[in-house]
C-alpha cells in the first residue's frame, strides 16, 4: 500500500479524535456506509475513534507517544447542557459525546509532564494559541454563580 500522510492547512496530522458516529451533514446513505464500514472493523460502533500515524508512533519516544496520545484523549467528552450539567441521550440514557477543542491548561499540562520538546499537537499548538488566543470554553452556571 502507498505512503499516505495526512495534511491539514500544509501541515501533517499525526493524530486525530472523532467521534464514532458520523458528524456533519452526510446524507443517510453516506452515514449509513461510515457506521457499516466501523462496525465490520471493531464489531460495534465505539464512542470514539483515535486515529494516530503509525509512522510517527514507530519512531518517536515514549514521551511523545504517552503526550499524543494523552492529547487526543482530552479531546473526547461529555457534551453539556446551557448550564453546564452533562447531557444525556432521552432515549437510551446515555451520555451525549463531542469533541472538545484546545484549552490553554491542557497544553501547560502537557508541558509540565512531557517537556517543551515533546513534539505532540498539544505542545506544538503553544507558539499559535499564544497568537490567536486561547480557546475557552464558558464556565457551568454553578461556577459562574459561585464567582459573584
């Protein structure tokens, strides 16, 4: 099989968290397809999928790997409600996943435990956030009310 390497905005992607059903707008068929084709690889349909460059993975040091793959892990989470409580399907009772974007403490955390030169996106993405401002998300209702 030929050498594939994933690109976004000309820069590579080493690794990637979605979740296990399809986003976007697909049609039924095409939705229909994804959730077959993920079925018949894992046998059930899982909340979520991290994808990671098994070229890069073969080569960088366990340092690296633990900080990669600790950054995708913080991108999947439990979506919640207009006031901060986690949400959950009315049907099944299950929780409603998403993907959560990059925090600032999450990349200061990944630093403190994996070193500036650890070359996972979570570290990477520093120098850029600085630029363009860090992605927060709105604090629950309770926080809010307890800061007043």
């Amino acid at each position: 099989m030929g050498r594939c390497r994933n690109t976004r905005k000309g820069k590579r992607v080493i690794s990637q968290c979605e979740t296990g059903t399809s986003q976007g707008a697909m049609g039924k068929w095409a939705k229909a397809r994804i959730e077959q084709q993920i079925t018949e690889w894992f046998g059930f349909v899982p909340d979520f999928i991290i994808t990671l460059d098994a070229n890069y993975c073969a080569r960088c040091g366990d340092a690296e790997f633990m900080a990669l793959v600790e950054h995708e892990l913080y991108h999947a989470a439990q979506d919640v409600d207009s006031f901060g409580a986690p949400k959950f399907n009315s049907m099944t009772g299950r929780p409603v996943f998403t993907i959560r974007g990059h925090d600032v403490e999450q990349l200061i955390g990944a630093v403190r435990r994996y070193g500036a030169d650890a070359p996972a996106p979570a570290i990477c993405a520093l120098p850029s956030r600085r630029r363009s401002g860090p992605f927060v998300h709105a604090p629950s209702r309770r926080y809010r009310s307890a800061a007043r």
